[in-house]
C-alpha cells in the first residue's frame, strides 16, 4: 500500500469538509485554507518527532492517541467550531510546541510562504493540530495496529522488523528507509514527516521546531 500524506488525509477526509469548517471560520476561500494548512503541518510534525524522543515521550504519545477524543475533529468538523477544540488544540501546541514564541514563529514563516498574516496563522494552527492528532487518531486504531499498540502501551518494544504500530514508530524515530515507507503503517508515518506533501520531510519550519532549545 503507498504511503499516505497526512496533508492528504486532513484535506479528503469527508470530501474536505475540515478544510471548508477551517475557511468558514477564519473566513479564507478553500484554496487558501489548504495553503495554511499545508504550511503549518511541518511545524505538527516536528513537534510529534522531537516528543517522541524524550525519555517516556512515546507512551504519551501513544497514550493521547488512543485515550483523547481527537477523533470527532475529522468526523464531525463542525466540532472545530467550538471552545473546547480551541483549547484542545491549543494544549496539543502547548506540548508539541512548547512556548507561544515559538508559535508565533511558525505562524511568521507560514505567513512568508502563503502571504496571509500571522494572525490569521495564529488562529488555524490550533484547529491543525486538533485535526492532525484527529488523523494519526484514527490511523493507530485500525484494526492491524490495534494488538501491536496494546503491546506498546504495556511496556513491549517492537522488534525492528515489526509492521503496523512499531513500524510506524520506529519509523518517527527515524530508522526507516524509504522502502518500508511504502508499506502499511510505515507509510502513513513517511506521510507524517512529509506532512507537506512536496516530498521532503525536512521543511524550514519542521527544522526551526526541531532544533528549538
């Protein structure tokens, strides 16, 4: 199975209907909400990647993945709408991210690539990672995945050659060869660190909210 890019899952999941609730409420057209979301995805995706290595930073991962309610942001995105997916999402920044300095840095580069202003930036990032956390969400609970990611939370590792989940992580924590990208749950996280499609995972905003201190 190819790989799967997350831009591409936020943006057809239920005929784009995220991506029109991100334009109603921030009052961008549809081409233009896809353009904020694609320039702010790699930000998401260096957040994931840099938790992720940090000392108990997968089992939370894995945990908020499978415990949280992101899911209803890509099922029902008209849910974007309301206060608490604001500051669900603002939660997600806040432990992805870190500090609000360096979210008011990726909405200033996104504001470079796309020529929208920072504020408007400001106000999608949030609803990205509510949609992100929503689409991996529902990836993790597929019903391939579903035995290696109990075993995961309970303390097993996956073994290299392991699909599903443990490729998956494994992949995120960057042992993966383009090859096994395109297979399975690794390909959805190729998909990850390529979150903005254009077939390099290392974007300048990824790499800013990597290197962060």
């Amino acid at each position: 199975m190819a790989g799967i890019n997350l831009f591409d899952m936020l943006t057809q999941t239920n005929n784009g209907a995220a991506v029109q609730q991100v334009g109603q409420q921030t009052g961008l057209q549809p081409d233009m909400a896809q353009a904020a979301i694609k320039a702010l995805l790699p930000a998401i995706a260096g957040g994931l990647q840099r938790n992720v290595q940090q000392p108990g930073g997968l089992q939370s991962l894995l945990g908020a993945l499978q415990n949280g309610q992101h899911e209803q942001y890509l099922d029902q995105p008209e849910s974007l709408a309301q206060p608490n997916a604001i500051a669900d999402g603002n939660a997600i920044l806040g432990h992805l991210l870190g500090s609000k300095d360096t979210s008011r840095a990726v909405a200033a580069q996104a504001a470079q690539k796309t020529g929208l202003s920072e504020q408007v930036l400001k106000s999608v990032l949030p609803m990205v990672a509510s949609m992100a956390m929503a689409s991996l969400s529902k990836q993790t609970k597929k019903p391939d995945m579903a035995g290696a990611l109990a075993g995961m939370l309970s303390g097993q590792q996956p073994q290299p050659a392991q699909g599903g989940i443990g490729g998956l992580l494994g992949g995120l924590l960057g042992g993966q060869s383009k090859a096994q990208a395109q297979t399975g749950a690794m390909g959805m996280l190729g998909g990850l660190l390529d979150a903005d499609g254009d077939g390099n995972a290392v974007d300048d905003i990824f790499q800013m909210v990597m290197n962060r201190r």
